[in-house]
C-alpha cells in the first residue's frame, strides 16, 4: 500500500532510552526504565499505581484476575470493540455477556448493560471506543466494578478528565498501532495500592516479593521488558505531541470531507474525543474501502460486530446498534508522521470515489 493505515511515530528520544536500557544489560522484565515508566503513565492518567505488562490483553487479564473474576461470573463487555476485551474475559474462565453500544457515543450503552445484569454479574469492561470515553457515571450505577479499557484514546477526555482515571482500573496498549506505543506493551492504572500488589503478583509468576520461589498462587509471566519501557519512556514523554499531531490529520480531514456525503463520529458534548484511527461512515462503506485500496490507501473497514463472529454469537442480547456502526464505518489511515500531502491524497481519492455516487 503506498499510504499505510498506521505508522510509528519513533524519534531520537526513544532510540537513545533503548540503546541505553540495553547498554545497562537490564533487559528482561526488571530495570529503571520500567520504573521510570511506570512513573511517568501514573502521572500522566492521575492514578497512584501504574503496572507495565507485555501488551493490552495481558493488561485486561490481570485487572480481572486481580478482582477474582473467574468461571462462574460474567463479564459485560461491548459488542463493537477489537476482540481482547471478550477473549480476555474468556482466557480468565469467565463468560463475556455483549451488550449493545449507544448511536451516540458507540460506547457501551448503560441500558443495554443494565438489562443484561445478573446475580452473576462481576463486573464491566468498559471501552473508550475509538477515542470516545465511555459514559462512566451511568456505568458506575450499576454496581459492579467498572475497567476502563482506554487502549484506543490516548488524549482523550471524559468530563474533562484525561481518560486512564476511570472505574476501579484503566488499561492501556501500547501496540504499535495505538497513539503512544512500545510496538508490544500495555499498563493497569489503579488507586488501590492492595489491587497494584496483587496484580504484580500475578503478573510475576505469583512470587512473593519478600521470599524467593515461594509462589502464593497460580501466576502468569506479564512482563514488559526495560528496554520496551524505555522505549516507552521516550513516548510518554511526546504523549502531548504524539496526541496534538493525530489531532491534526484529524482537523484536516474533517474539513477536507465536510461538504461529501460521509457522516462523522458522534461526539456526547461531555466527551472530548481523542483521535486514534479517523473514521467516516456510509452505507456504501464496503464500496468506498474497495475503491481507496485499489488506488494503494489502506483504508479499513471497523471489526464484525462481535455478536457476528461464531465464537461470541451466543454472548448476549440482539445489537442491531453495533452491527449497524460495524457495516457502515470505515478507517482512513492516520498517525501522527502523516505528511499533510498524504492527508491530501486520501481525501482526493475519498472524494473521487464519492463524487460518482
Ligand atoms: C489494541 C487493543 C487492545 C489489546 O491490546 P494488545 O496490546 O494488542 O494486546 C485491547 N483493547 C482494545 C480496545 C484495543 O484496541
């Protein structure tokens, strides 16, 4: 493809943390710069305690398995989502019960939640989908402990809040496709300092950190690399410019398309969306995803609903709102090094296509 969906934002910075993690031969899953890491996200989402892990889903699994979720309890989770919220759910033995998104935010629809609430109802993950916060407070009155899976909204706001501050822990990936990356990476943002020691437990084999080989239960290896948190480091600290830049290739190509027949990502006016991958939406989207890749633009359709997909079909209620959003909505390639010229490209070829409708 000659325009990419997606492409690293890596500088000097990061190169140089890298080199030096490496050069200090701390480079499995212990060293300063995961500490500095880990450091630098809690201050930047507000929380007290921040774990690095080795990508987002471990993230989920460990906030879950540190609430005891387990065979026997569900877990709501929303239909449109990439899948590793529901296989994370599945991986902890638990059943995903998938809950409709709301026409509004495509986040997890409160309502839909609450109609699908049992006695078995451990807790939520909630998704800031796509940039969009998730509506928290109607969440949070439904009881269970809500996790906030931030992995798609890097900058963005709920109620003027950053987001990675929401529910009882709020996670993150660091994939490289996500705004701020390690290339493979995720965190858990907690305020419960007892929640952070379980979790480095599980996350380290489920070994006391007082007494060597002495394993108080089942754990998992969870463990990002020093040189992959240094690698990070370098990111978090360019998380304003990483955001400001994606924003940017936002802000151009909605003025760029706002006169075509495409329709736009609703925005709740309590939301201060946070740009990940730029979306339009039609009813021709397939069309239009056919056209851009034929002229070398990795344009994308959104994932299946995941009530469509015969592993997660009997996981809930009817979600004609996810199935619609999922038919109709489409990715145009952005990151934060996209030359103004290649913005200019998609739109012309975007407004090519749509011109002959
Ligand atoms: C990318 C992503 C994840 C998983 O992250 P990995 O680091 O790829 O494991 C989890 N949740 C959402 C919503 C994501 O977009």
């Amino acid at each position: 493809m000659r325009i990419p969906l997606s492409s690293v934002a890596l500088t000097g910075l990061e190169t140089a943390y890298a080199h030096d993690a490496l050069a200090s031969g701390w480079i499995s899953g212990t060293g300063a710069y995961l500490e500095r890491f880990e450091a630098a996200l809690a201050e930047r989402t507000g929380r007290s305690h921040v774990i690095a892990v080795n990508s987002g889903t471990s993230a989920l699994q460990l906030a879950l398995l540190a609430l005891d979720i387990g065979p026997g309890d569900e877990v709501i989770v929303p239909a449109l989502t990439f899948v590793a919220p529901a296989a994370a759910v599945r991986a902890v033995g638990a059943r995903p019960v998938l809950c409709d998104i709301h026409p509004r935010t495509w986040t997890l629809d409160p309502d839909s939640a609450a109609r699908a609430m049992t006695a078995r109802t451990k807790a939520i993950v909630a998704v800031d989908l796509m940039g969009h916060p998730a509506d928290f407070d109607a969440l949070a009155r439904l009881g269970v402990p809500v996790v906030e899976d931030a992995a798609q909204a890097h900058g963005a706001r709920y109620r003027g809040r950053p987001v990675g501050a929401e529910g009882i822990a709020s996670v993150f990936s660091f994939h490289a496709n996500k705004a701020v990356s390690t290339g493979e990476g995720g965190c858990v943002a907690v305020d419960d300092a007892g929640l952070m020691e379980r979790m480095r437990l599980i996350a380290n084999h489920g070994m006391s950190t007082a007494r060597p080989y002495w394993h108080e239960l089942v754990g998992h290896n969870f463990r990002m690399t020093n040189p992959t948190a240094a690698i990070g480091l370098g990111q978090v600290e360019r998380w304003d410019e990483l955001v400001a830049a994606r924003r940017r290739v936002a802000d151009q190509y909605t003025e760029k398309l706002r006169d075509t027949p495409l329709g736009l990502r609703p925005v709740a006016p309590w939301a201060t969306w946070g740009c990940w991958l730029y979306s339009v939406t039609t009813p021709r989207c397939a069309e239009l995803v056919a056209a851009l890749r034929a002229r070398g633009i990795d344009a994308r359709g959104i994932w299946p609903a995941l009530t469509s997909l015969p592993l997660y079909r009997e996981a809930g209620p009817p979600c004609p709102v996810a199935e619609e959003v999922s038919a109709t909505t489409a990715w145009l390639p952005t990151f934060a090094d996209m030359p103004a010229k290649a913005v200019q490209d998609v739109v012309d070829a975007v407004r090519d296509v749509v011109e002959t409708w």
